[in-house]
C-alpha cells in the first residue's frame, strides 16, 4: 500500500526547524516545505499555486502552523488533499483579531517603517507568542528580510475566506496571544500553551497526531 505523505509548512518567517521535536509514523512519508520568496505584491492565492507546485505526491496530508495554515489551506483549494491539520492558526477571517481587522480596513500596516523587524524580541514574539526563549531565535526564523515581512502581514490581513474548508482539523492553544482563543470557532482541539505550542507541546502532538493523520 502507497504510504501517506505528510507536508509540514511553518509559520511566518519561520523554518521547518519548528517541526524537529516532531515524531511520526514509519508509515507515512514527511516532508518539509519553506517560505519562497514572494513576488511583489503577490496576491496569497498565486503564492498558494507557486507553493504547491513543490508539492509531488497524490492527496496529500498539508500540515500548516500560524500563517502556513492559512497558506495550506489556499493550497488545498488548487490541488486534492487527504486532510489539512492547522496548528495555532485561523479557520477564516472572521477568526482574525480586532487588530488585525482593523489594520485591513485602514491600511496602516503599509504606513508603518515595520521598525519591529529589527527587534530580534519583537519579532520572536509575533512568530511565536512569548514563550520561546530569545537565544533560539537564529535556530526557528530562516526570514527576516523586510520585503517577505511586510508581504506576509498584508497577505494574513486579507485573507479572504469567509467558508471553513471541509474536513479541517484546527488545533489551538487556551492561552495563544496571537490568535485568541475567543475569536476561534469550533470545531477546534484545544490543548494547554500559547501560539508556540509546536515546540512547547512536542509530546501531545506525538501522542496524538498519528490518530488524526
């Protein structure tokens, strides 16, 4: 029998390091998906196309964490999936938080200098909410160039979708601080920890992603 094929796709100006705490299967097949390098002002459904061109294997199984869950579920609008499993992410639009509604009607993202950038803390916390320890950071965020930045908070803003995709299952930390727990719609799993609990809840999603993969 053909094994399953698992694709891990990271959060934002993150790397496919996130995953290394991760143990799966003999029977299925991982492999490891990274941001490229998006066109300027490259709508998040082309960039979806571009990404799953990297994609070779039949149906699928797309995991996403934070921004890449939106992105694998753009994905799986354009090619045939087994299951799509977000992590700390958002099932629609109307599960964004108030700050990030706003910024989409106003525009103020584009206005600011993304000063934020250059602080090596702030942005560790956006990517990974406040748990994860500073020194680590050279280890997880493989891009901190300003131009991915600015396209991937304007891309996260706009998302567009307003229908769940079918058959997702969304998994979410209680206590996340960048995706509120409030703001999110069942069906979700909830589990202890903030928005990093990919590294900071490694032996929950051992126990239990085999069953649902």
């Amino acid at each position: 029998m053909e094994k399953k094929t698992i694709y891990l796709m990271p959060g934002m100006a993150a790397s496919s390091k996130i995953f290394e705490l991760l143990e799966f299967p003999k029977s299925v097949s991982v492999k490891y998906l990274n941001w490229i390098q998006p066109f300027k002002e490259e709508k998040l459904n082309k960039y979806a196309y571009r990404m799953s061109l990297l994609i070779k294997s039949r149906k699928p199984i797309l995991i996403g964490v934070s921004l890449g869950g939106v992105l694998v579920q753009e994905i799986s609008k354009i090619i045939k999936c087994h299951k799509v499993i977000i992590i700390s992410s958002v099932k629609s639009k109307s599960e964004l938080p108030i700050s990030m509604k706003m910024a989409k009607h106003t525009g103020v993202h584009k206005l600011l200098p993304l000063q934020w950038i250059k602080n090596v803390e702030n942005l560790i916390n956006f990517v990974f909410g406040d748990s994860i320890k500073i020194k680590l950071y050279k280890k997880y965020l493989s891009r901190r160039d300003p131009e991915y930045l600015a396209w991937a908070f304007n891309a996260l803003v706009n998302w567009k979708q307003e229908e769940v995709v079918p058959s997702i299952t969304h998994i979410h930390g209680i206590d996340d601080n960048i995706f509120p727990i409030g703001l999110i719609d069942e069906p979700v799993i909830k589990i202890d920890g903030s928005h990093a609990i990919i590294l900071t809840q490694a032996k929950w999603f051992n126990k239990n992603l085999p069953k649902l993969i």
